[in-house]
C-alpha cells in the first residue's frame, strides 16, 4: 500500500509528487503514454506560477532559460496590459516549453523518491471509508495498486473523475479552432500575429524549426475528436484567407473548443482531483498550465499533513473551496475573453468601457492580476483586513542570525513559517507547541518596519500577521490551530527549538 496514487504526469501530477515526497508522504504517479509527447500544448509560465514555483527553489532555473515578455494579452481587447506595478516578484509572463517544465519538474520528483510509472493506464477504481484501490494496466497485464489517498491529475477527459462519480457541469463548446505545428512552405508567408483575410484571420507563433498555426474550424464534425489532418488544416487556412499558403510537415494537429466545465467537487471521499482533470475552459490567456500548478501547490501541503495525521478535520475541505473558487473565476475571465473577441456589434460599447478602463494605470494592473491569477486571495481564520492577509506573501529580504535570506528560501523545506520581526522572543515561544510543524524564525525586514510578525502557510499564503497599532495579534493561537491542528504536548513544545 502507498500513501498516494497519482494518475496523470502532466505538470500538476508531477508538482503535486515532488510537493508530497518533500513531506516524506509516499507516492505513485501512473501515465498511461509510455513516454513523454513528442508535441508541445504551451510555452507559457505566468507570474503567478513562477512566485509559487520559486517558494520551492524551483523558479530561478526556468527563468534563466525562458525568455521573459513584461506584459499580459486580454483577448478582445486592443491594449497590452503591463505587469510592471502587479503583486508579483516576477513581473512578466516566462515564454519556454510545457515539454521543459515538465522535465524538470519530473527531475525534481523522481530526485526526492516518487515513484514513476509510464506506460501504466488506470482502468477503474473503488475506494472505502479507509482506502482507494485502482486497476492499473500495462503491456504486460494488470495490477492492483491500493492507496490512502488518489489524485486525478488525468486531463479534461479524467478516467478518475468519472469512475468517482464526480459531476462535470457547464457549457458545451459553441465554437472550434484548429491548432497545427507545421512548416510554411514559404517561411515569409505569413508574419507573427492575426492576419485576416476575406474568410477569418489565421494566428501564427513562430517556434524554432516551425511555426504554430490556428484558425477557426467553420465546420467541425459530429464527432469532435476526430482527427485533425494536414489537409483539413491547409482548406481551413486557405478558405480564411482566400490564398493559399503552402504548409508541411506537420507535427501536432489538433482541435479544440470554448467548452468550459469544472468538477461539482474537488474532493470526495479519498479521490482528489486537480488541473485539467478538474476544470476546463477556453485558451484565452494561456493559464491552462498556470492553474494546474496552481491547484497542485495547494493541494501538497494539505493532503501530506492529513496522510501523516497532524491535520485539522477540515484540512482538506479547504483545497475544494479554495481552488474550486479560484477556478470558477478562471472560468468567467476565459469566457469573457472569448465573448469579447468575439465580432458582434453589441458588444462595442461594453469593448469600449474595458478598453477605458484598462487603459487606466490601476485599471491596467486590476485586469492584469485578474487574468494572471495573482489577485488569489484564500479566506483565513481569524480574518483582518490587511492587503497581505491571504494572499501570497511578497519575497520578503530578511536579515537572520545565518546572514541575509529571502522569505521563499525560508519556505523551501516545505513546512509552515513564523517569522518573529520584534527582536524578543515572545511571540515564538507561544508558538512553541507548533514547532514540529511550523518553522520559528527570529529575523529583521528593513523594508517593512511596521510588520512585528508573520505565519505563513507552506504555500507561502499569509494566514496571520501582527503590525504595530493593529490589535488583531491574539488570533495567532487561532491561525495555527486552524492550519496546523491542536498544539504538539507541552513536553515536545519544551523541546522544541528557535531559528535565528
């Protein structure tokens, strides 16, 4: 028996098998392809993901390979949103390969002992009040692999959601595009950007060797999946422009639509799902990605701390009603993307206001959160209004008795976060029965002289702080009772030691 089962090793699956081997849990991912596809779906970390991504120690790699575009697309509408000025410490979108992202994120995993199986497909699962038990085949026969816990991490068509039983409600797709990663037989045929022509406007990315085209698919078939040839590419092309433009060697070819649904629950039972398994909407924004480590970063933390049994009942309810908000809003800003792009006279007047609004600087950054995701913030127990107070902590310069630190190296061990800013030690010594699950820092913050303390959740959320002339400091018992569970006995507390 395993700790957790992981079926899917997309980036979601292998973020959430590093999160839980960080935390010693023991894990499983199953991936039904044998290997990794030899296409790529996005080339798109937004600041979002990058400020999670660096709490690990994981972002500064990507960085130094991607290449960095400081601004934001909201479709539909004719401005560029800057993210110079957004609640971010990476303020740009990081262009480089899904493929990459997720090679280093599989080394990151396997480096701390997940067990990876590719070419291992889920067939059915059944699961009691104490365990998952799934089928699991290869080319070699079936096996049975039985789990405290399984994660759907299995895409938009989740084999794990459906065998769960879990409801898929929203809307059907209304309009398809086709996608081809094809060479142009004349490779100045058609610049960067749209180019519209008497039939539509075809999209073109150029990519090192190739180029990624899409366009509208005006006739789809009954069946949408099938198969998207060459030649159905090329008449699309073709038919939107009313020219032809020669394309060959295709590499990926594919059809997708503006289908937005989201799992009725994120949680039931002992079956969890996350990214695409739990949600699906339109392109628009390229933050498919971008939640799904979203949704895995969450879920880490959380589900370890129940499968070692230090945590609160309501623990894992709280990744349903974080991220299930948190992808219903992912849902309404595609879609209205989507409808904002769409060419209806209607909708002049309501494009006009946005773009007014977004032509503003605070309305700029508002819309440039928004889309990116870095306007997340989780209700927190006790609640205080404070900017900081649920939202992800910035990365903080910090002065230690080790030296000088930032705030997300503090958090790579993966544990939770008391930084003591007043220079006693009062406030880590009432949390001293916390100390085998929360990290106790003493330290100094020139930049922020107001700020007497912080606790930070693993993922780096604020879930409490204390200012001076703030009188909301007596709710640090409670913040830490309702993420980490009860107090350690007083024994172990009296044992426990301080970081400074």
């Amino acid at each position: 028996m395993t700790d957790v089962l992981i079926v899917g090793a997309g980036p979601a699956g292998l973020l959430l098998a590093s999160e839980l081997r960080l935390a010693g849990v023991g894990t499983v991912v199953v991936e039904r392809h044998a290997q990794r596809p030899g296409f790529c779906r996005g080339f798109n970390l937004n600041a979002r993901a990058l400020d999670l991504l660096a709490r690990r120690g994981l972002a500064e790699g990507l960085v130094g390979e991607g290449w960095q575009v400081p601004h934001a697309a909201f479709s539909g509408l004719p401005v560029t949103l800057t993210l110079a000025g957004t609640h971010t410490d990476h303020p740009y979108s990081l262009g480089i390969p899904q493929t990459r992202v997720e090679e280093i994120l599989e080394e990151h995993a396997l480096g701390r002992g997940a067990d990876i199986r590719r070419g291992h497909e889920l067939l059915a699962l059944e699961q009691d009040s104490e365990s998952v038990t799934a089928a699991v085949t290869t080319g070699d026969g079936e096996y049975r692999v039985r789990a405290a816990y399984l994660v759907g991490c299995d895409g938009g068509r989740s084999t794990v959601r459906k065998q769960a039983g879990i409801d898929f409600p929203g809307t059907e797709a209304t309009r398809f595009s086709l996608l081809g990663d094809v060479e142009l037989a004349d490779p100045e045929a058609l610049p960067f950007g749209a180019t519209t022509g008497p039939g539509g406007a075809v999209f073109v990315i150029p990519r090192p060797g190739y180029v990624r085209i899409i366009t509208s698919d005006r006739q789809p078939p009954a069946d949408k999946d099938t198969p998207v040839t060459l030649n159905l590419l090329q008449s699309a092309v073709d038919d939107a422009l009313g020219r032809h433009v020669g394309l060959r060697a295709a590499r990926w070819l594919t059809r997708f639509g503006n289908a937005a649904r989201q799992a009725a629950e994120y949680v039931r039972g002992r079956v969890l799902l996350a990214g695409d398994a739990a949600h699906i909407h339109p392109p628009a924004g390229a933050i498919g990605v971008n939640v799904a480590l979203d949704d895995a970063f969450n879920l880490g933390w959380k589900l370890a701390a129940t499968v070692r049994g230090t945590a609160p009942a309501h623990l894992l309810d709280s990744y349903h009603a974080e991220r299930h908000t948190a992808g219903a809003h992912v849902l309404a800003n595609t879609q209205a993307q989507v409808l904002l792009g769409e060419a209806h006279d209607r909708l002049g007047p309501l494009t006009d206001l946005l773009t007014r609004v977004a032509g503003h600087p605070a309305g700029n950054r508002a819309f440039a959160e928004t889309i990116t995701g870095l306007d997340t913030r989780y209700q927190m127990r006790p609640d205080a209004d404070h900017a900081w107070l649920g939202r992800l902590a910035p990365d903080l310069a910090l002065t230690t008795g080790d030296g000088r630190t930032r705030l997300a190296e503090l958090l790579a061990s993966g544990r939770g976060l008391l930084i003591d800013l007043t220079g006693g030690s009062a406030i880590r010594e009432s949390a001293a029965g916390w100390a085998d699950r929360v990290d106790l820092v003493a330290a100094a913050c020139p930049d922020h002289p107001e700020l007497d303390a912080i606790l930070l959740r693993p993922d780096g959320h604020t879930a409490w702080l204390r200012t001076a002339g703030h009188g909301y400091a007596d709710g640090l018992h409670q913040a830490l009772q309702h993420w980490y569970g009860p107090a350690a006995p007083s024994n172990a507390a009296s044992a426990a030691t301080f970081r400074s």
